[in-house]
C-alpha cells in the first residue's frame, strides 16, 4: 500500500463527507493504494455515524472510535498503530488542510528521500493575536532549542516514512513536537513544504487558551526526555554538585571572614546572624537534592524495561 492517512478528529460531522470525497478524489487521480484511517477522539455529535456511513460507501475508509475524548496524540498514536503504508499522511479533519498537497509530500518521502515533511502554513486564515502570534513565538523557541529549521512544528499536514511513526512514542501533547521526537529516535533527514491553509468551513476550533501553558511545558518535556532519558544523572547530578559547591564555597567565605575577624579582635556578627549564611546552606541543600534526584532518576533507567532499547535500522547476518 502506498498512503495511510491518518486523520485525528472531534466532534467534525459537517465536514468528514466532503473531506472523504476530496481525498479520494486525489488518491484516484494519482492511482494510490491507499486508506483512510478516522480516528474518532471521542465526539459528541454524529461523526463516528458519518465514519460508518464512510466506510459501508468506502472500503478504503477505516475506523477507530475512542470510548472518551483522550486527545490529539493519543488518537495519532492509535492511527499510527494501524497503518499499512508505506508513506503515512496526517492532517486535520476541519478542511484547513488541503489533500492536493499529498502527491507532492508522498514524492519528498519516497523520491527525494525524507524521513519526515512537515507542512509549513505561511499564509494562515486563523485569528493573529490568539493564533498566529503565539504559533510564531512557540515555532521559534523550538527552532532555536531543537536544531530543527522548520517553520511550524504544529502544522497537522505532515508526511512520514513509515519507519518514522513505527519508531516513536505519541503521548501526552507531543503531537506539537513529533519533529523533534523524529529526530531523537535517528531520523534527521526533515524537510518542510509550504501548504495551502484554508479558512474553518464547519464549527470551531477545539484547542482553548490551556494550549499556550501546554505548549512550552510540552516542549520542555521532550527536550529533557529525548537529551537525558537514558542519563539522568549528566543532568542532575552536574547541576547538582555545582549549586552545592557555590554554596559550600559561600560558606567557606563566610567562616573565613569570621575567623579573620577574630584574629584580629575585630567585632563581627555571629556567622548566623548573616543572610549569607542562609543562601549558602539553602544552595547546599538544593544541590545536595538535585544530586538525588539524579541518583533516583539514574536507578529508575536502569531498571526500566527499555533501559537497552535502541532503534535497528537495518542487519546483516
């Protein structure tokens, strides 16, 4: 098979018809094997009704129906698990992404040789100050933080080879930063192609104002776990020891001085009555946790059940 699309959706009755019909429309007209995988994230309304119609009209149509609404990743991750292609398409399923730009990001991945192709909207139809705005300033710290120089890290229309979706772990809300978990897991070949963006045809978005705390939380989260996963320790027990030596160097100048000031029969406060002696103690404390933490996080690596799973591209016996 050479297309699985795999399209995340929530409460989309009005627009899954249409967005089928386009779909086929593109794949008949470029004579893909494909299919069409709808993922139903646990909607309200008629949609998983509207898939079943689909799919008795379509056999290429498939199905998967969530008991409740578990979000954007794990629906991608069920869609993930389920694809036969060879190419794995995402996007949304408001209409906002257009099926004409598959053909073109199918030939990225299989002529030109990306591991991943992701959409880049430079010309959205979304409102600028709750949209547009945030998703430039979010795109450019993950550009700066990751290496990865793509221009909308969120976009939904992305290409995938299939050894890419079969290689990670969608969770969470890292559907935002699939990219950067492409690239943790080996596959640095990631390319971007502009897309049309349409205007919402049907309904409303369905991501609140909890996006903008998500988001950087997010990003943070993946940023730590794809660098220190695997050694907890480099990272904590290196802040650790050195928050602890400032403070036990801090402390050290405070006796000192104490000590100094003695000798010389100079009146000096008690070493506690200073706030510096305070900060000290309070950073040897902090470092002496982190160190810890680190010593925590390092036992529970190695005892972790993927402690020694790496990602075989390819053997010779």
């Amino acid at each position: 098979m050479n297309i699985s699309v795999v399209i995340p959706l929530f409460n989309e009755e009005e627009s899954l018809p249409e967005l089928a019909g386009w779909i086929k429309k593109v794949m008949d007209s470029n004579q893909f094997a494909y299919e069409i995988i709808l993922v139903d994230d646990g909607s309200t309304d008629r949609s998983w009704q509207v898939i079943e119609e689909l799919n008795a009209a379509n056999p290429h149509v498939k199905g998967i129906k969530f008991q409740r609404n578990y979000g954007k990743s794990a629906a991608l991750y069920s869609g993930f698990e389920s694809t036969k292609g060879d190419v794995v398409i995402t996007m949304d399923a408001d209409l906002q992404d257009s099926p004409e730009e598959i053909p073109e990001m199918y030939r990225m991945i299989t002529e030109d040789k990306f591991d991943l192709v992701s959409g880049w909207k430079k010309k959205r139809y979304d409102p600028i100050l709750s949209k547009n705005i945030p998703s430039k300033f979010y795109n450019w710290i993950a550009r700066r933080a990751t290496g990865i120089k793509i221009h909308d890290f969120n976009c939904g229309l992305k290409a995938y080879r299939r050894q890419v979706i079969k290689s990670i772990e969608v969770y969470g809300e890292m559907h935002r930063y699939i990219p950067i978990l492409a690239k943790w897991a080996g596959f640095n070949k990631i390319g971007e192609k502009v897309v049309q963006h349409q205007e919402r045809k049907y309904g409303v978005t369905k991501f609140g104002v909890e996006r903008f705390i998500r988001g950087p939380l997010d990003l943070l989260s993946v940023i730590f776990i794809s660098r220190f996963s695997k050694k907890p320790m480099h990272f904590f027990g290196v802040l650790g020891t050195l928050v602890f030596l400032i403070g036990f160097i801090a402390t050290l100048v405070v006796g000192v001085n104490k000590l100094i000031a003695l000798s010389h029969h100079v009146p000096a406060p008690k070493v506690t009555d200073t706030p510096y002696f305070f900060l000290a103690l309070t950073a040897m404390i902090i470092g002496t946790q982190l160190f810890l933490a680190g010593f925590i996080g390092e036992l529970v690596s190695r005892n972790s059940a993927e402690r020694n799973k790496y990602l075989i591209e390819e053997t010779l016996s």
